[in-house]
C-alpha cells in the first residue's frame, strides 16, 4: 500500500478499480468542474470515481489535499468501456482538481508552484513517473474539433510509449476536455504556463538544452573537416595580409582589406558585421 504523507485519507473507495494492468508511467490530471472539495469529494464517491487523489489547490479557498486510493491500486476517474482498451489501469496515477477546465486562470502562479510542490512531485516520485509534460495542454471547449475526436487524443494506444503528465482530454475513449489549456502562457507576462510553474514547483529537471552546431556549411562537416578548412583560411589569411601591404591599387587594396576582415570573423567565430 502506497500513501503520501501528509495527506487527509478518504477510504470509501480505497481499493480502486483493481491492480494495474501496465507498468506505472502515467499522471493524468483533471478539474472537477465545480467550485467546492466537499461537493466533489461527495460526487466521486457516489459515482464510484474516485481519483487517487483530490486537491484544492487554492489559497483563496484554502488548500486540501486529500487522498482516495492507494497509490499501489488503479483509480477509477477515467471512463472505461467494456471491450475497449484499458483505461483507469493503464498505468495511470490521477489526480482531480478542484476547478474549471475553462478557467486555469482562476489559480495563481503560486497556487500552482505549491500544486507542482505539494502533489504532483511527491506523486510522480512515489512511482517513477518522469517530471514532463510530453504531449503539452490543449484549450476546453478544443476549437475546431468535436469533443472525443481531437488529434491529441492518443493515450492508451495498444503498446504507446508516452511517459508523464497529460490530462483527460489525452485518453482515447474518453470524451472530456480537462483540464483545460495548462499550456497557455498566462503567468509571469505571458512567459510561463501553468504546466511550467507545475514543474518548476516540482522541482523537474531542466530539459537539456541540444548542443549548439555550427550553421549552415560548417555543419556538413566532421570536426577534422572543420579544422583542415581553418587552418587552410589561417594560411589564405596570412597571405592575404602579405599581399595588402603589396598592392598600389587603391580599390585592390580595399578588397583586400575586406577579405581579410571577413575570413579573419570566420576563423576567430565572429558574425560579419555590416
Ligand atoms: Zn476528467
């Protein structure tokens, strides 16, 4: 049995759905659709849908947390059709917010740097789940589509291999659109997402940055190219210089000057100034 500290326990439906059909990989995310813990927490258990956990990530409202399931059992907030494909025990934590799907606005920058913090970190380390938003947050109502036929619906695909956080709207036999956009830039003046400041208050690890490559021909080339096509430039250099302090012709003379200002930007790295 899985619990997290600090956490108030709700047993009704502790057991969930049953044991877990996948490895655990997954974090869905939902909003409650409503603006109360105490009516939601009612709601899921007597619908039977109980998310692993449930939280309030509000200061305004005053913060809970409260878990539903063992973390070591499938939770049952997904909709799973017989027949179909796996859904609640796909390897899927899941959490409800509370809150609307339309609105992540409604939840400060704060709110959701302790939300990252206080639930979604301790929850993806208790299982493994990697600290990343793989497929990124789409807006509710989905414009231009119609709900349960999205392009971004693709989680529980027979053998995907998609690993971390992803919301309802992600599942395929599933119709609902939460959590909403938890990609829109609405923090820190239009720079940060709420799935950033999830992150960031989960303490993820920094995506690393690719390696920077030289541009344009330079890139074509193996380092041992790159070196025997300077070195060859340092040599045409030197002459070039030589021939400068030669030359009688006036406009000769500039154009000297000017290949030898540029192939010197090349071989020390500098952009050519204009
Ligand atoms: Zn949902």
């Amino acid at each position: 049995m899985t619990e997290l500290d600090g956490f108030e326990q709700d047993r009704t439906g502790w057991g969930g759905s049953g044991a877990y059909t996948s490895p655990v990989d997954l974090l869905t995310l939902h909003t409650t659709e409503g603006n109360g813990i105490e009516g939601a927490r009612s709601t899921l258990n007597q619908h039977g849908s109980q998310p692993h956990v449930l939280v309030e990530a509000r200061a305004a409202k005053g913060r809970r947390k409260i878990q539903m399931v063992d973390l070591d059992r499938a939770a049952k907030a997904l909709r799973n059709q017989a027949g179909g494909i796996q859904t609640n025990k796909n390897g899927t934590l899941q959490i409800e917010l509370v809150g609307f799907a339309a609105h992540p606005e409604n939840l400060t920058e704060d709110d959701w740097l302790w939300f990252g913090r206080e639930v979604v970190g301790p929850m993806c380390r208790a299982k493994g789940i990697p600290l990343q938003a793989p497929l990124g947050f789409h807006p509710y109502p989905p414009p231009g589509h119609q709900l349960g036929r999205e392009p971004w619906r693709v989680v529980g695909d027979d053998g995907d291999t998609i690993q971390g956080i992803v919301g309802h709207q992600n599942w395929r036999e599933n119709v609902h659109g939460d959590p909403g956009d938890l990609s829109a830039p609405l923090y820190r003046s239009g720079t940060t997402s709420a799935i950033d400041l999830i992150l960031e208050g989960a303490d993820a690890p920094t995506p690393t940055p690719p390696t920077p490559k030289p541009e344009g021909l330079l890139m074509a080339l193996t380092d041992d190219e790159q070196a025997e096509l300077l070195a060859k430039i340092r040599d045409l250099h030197e002459q070039w210089i030589g021939k400068q302090v030669d030359a009688k012709d006036e406009s000769l003379r500039q154009l000297l000057k000017t290949i030898g200002t540029r192939t010197s930007d090349l071989v020390t790295g500098k952009r050519p100034g204009r």
